[in-house]
C-alpha cells in the first residue's frame, strides 16, 4: 500500500469507470448546471 505520492493519490482519489475514471477533487462542486447557452 502506497502511503505518499502518485500511488496515494490513485488509490484514494481515482473514481470507478462508471463515474468516468477521474481523479475526485477534479469534479467540479457546487450548483448543478444550468444547460445549454442561450445563442444569440
């Protein structure tokens, strides 16, 4: 088991392939969006 660096970091933070195999405190927080622009 990986206790510092790149390893830690995998095996802590990488997501599973159905929530798109990112690393976690990539997401980003908060409000969900609003949809698409308006186009002028």
């Amino acid at each position: 088991r990986f206790t510092r660096g790149y390893g830690a970091m995998h095996q802590i933070h990488v997501m599973q392939a159905d929530k798109g195999c990112d690393f976690d405190f990539l997401q980003r927080g908060g409000a969900a969006p609003n949809g698409e622009p308006e186009i002028h």
